[in-house]
C-alpha cells in the first residue's frame, strides 16, 4: 500500500484510524530496525578497535619481555666480570625469584579479599530460608 506523507497535520486528519496506527506501526519497526542496525554497527567497530588494541598490546607485551631478557643477559654479563658467570645468574635468578614469590602472595591475598562475601552470606541465608519454608 503506497505511504501518504505525513508531514502535514491536513493529511494526518484525512487518513481514518486504522490507516494511522498501521503507518505509526510501520514507522516505529522502522524506527527499531534502524537503532538495532546502528548498535550492530557500533559494536561491530568496537570490536575492530579491541582486536587492533590487542594485538599492538601483544606485540608490545613480546617486545617488553625480549627487552628484560636482554637486560637480563646483560647484568649476568657484567656481572661476570666480578664473579662466576653461573654465580651472576644464579643471584639475579634468586633476585627474582624472591619478587616473583612477593608479587604472587600479594595477588593471592587480593583474590581472597575480591571474594563475594556478603553475597555468599545472603545466598546461604536466602537458601536456608527456602528449605525451612518449603522441606
């Protein structure tokens, strides 16, 4: 059926009742499809500049550790000029070793504090309750 315009009150007053709800009808799908094609869109872009952003923090992420590696090799070097090469790497080995160690018992604690606690608590509670209730 061919659309009136609807850009004047004139021909809104011409049209009966039915003709008008079809055509706001039709307008709001419109409408709908149009915003869910643009948040398609959106999200779609969103998801090109996360893939490029990973793979740029990747490839950096592979530079950065080649580069300690290099700084690695190269205190083990100097100093080797002091001590015994095996000597120079098995303390710098230590060294890290001991902030590894350090850095994994903070991250431990930290995940024990993230857990859901008062959640946790409420659910038990909310799941006694029921039992109680309902057994």
């Amino acid at each position: 059926m061919d659309q009136p315009h609807l850009g004047d009150s004139n021909d809104l007053r011409a049209l009966g009742t039915a003709q008008l709800t079809r055509t706001f009808l039709e307008r709001v799908t419109q409408l709908v499809r149009k915003e869910v094609e643009l948040a398609r869109r959106e999200v779609e872009e969103d998801v090109k500049h996360t893939k490029t952003a990973g793979g740029l923090g990747g490839g950096g992420i592979v530079a950065g550790v080649s580069a300690l590696i290099c700084a690695l090799i190269a205190a083990v070097d100097g100093l080797g000029h002091v001590m015994p090469h095996w000597l120079a790497a098995l303390i710098l080995m230590a060294v890290f070793a001991c902030i590894g160690v350090g850095l994994g018992w903070g991250a431990w604690k930290e995940a024990r504090a993230a857990q859901p606690r008062r959640s946790l608590r409420e659910a038990k509670a909310t799941v006694r309750w029921l039992t109680r209730r309902y057994a």
